[in-house]
C-alpha cells in the first residue's frame, strides 16, 4: 500500500526552499545527513496538522 502525507510545520520567515527541503528529508530518513549550516540544523519536526490519503 502507499500513502501519501502532507504535513503544516512551521519554519522562521525566510528561511530558503531548499534548506526547507533538506531538513524534511533528514527528519523523515530519507537523507541521512544535513549540512551544518542550514539554518534548522539542529530543529525538531514538529506538525502542526498532518492530511494521509491511501494512494
């Protein structure tokens, strides 16, 4: 089965797409590293409302 997620999280104003990108990779596992400078190295996910649909 696959499923598909979309979660709301909150990130500081700003803050690139792409560093946006890396940190929700890192946090789900799908990468299993994140560079040290981007600016949510170091921040927790934390959602606010998460949506699952059956794909």
């Amino acid at each position: 089965m696959r499923v598909e997620i979309t979660a709301i999280v909150e990130v500081p104003d700003g803050t690139p797409i792409d560093a946006i990108e890396e940190w929700v990779e890192f946090e789900l596992g799908t990468k299993g590293a994140m560079s040290s400078d981007n600016p949510l190295a170091g921040e927790s996910m934390a959602c606010i409302r998460v949506d699952i649909s059956q794909r």
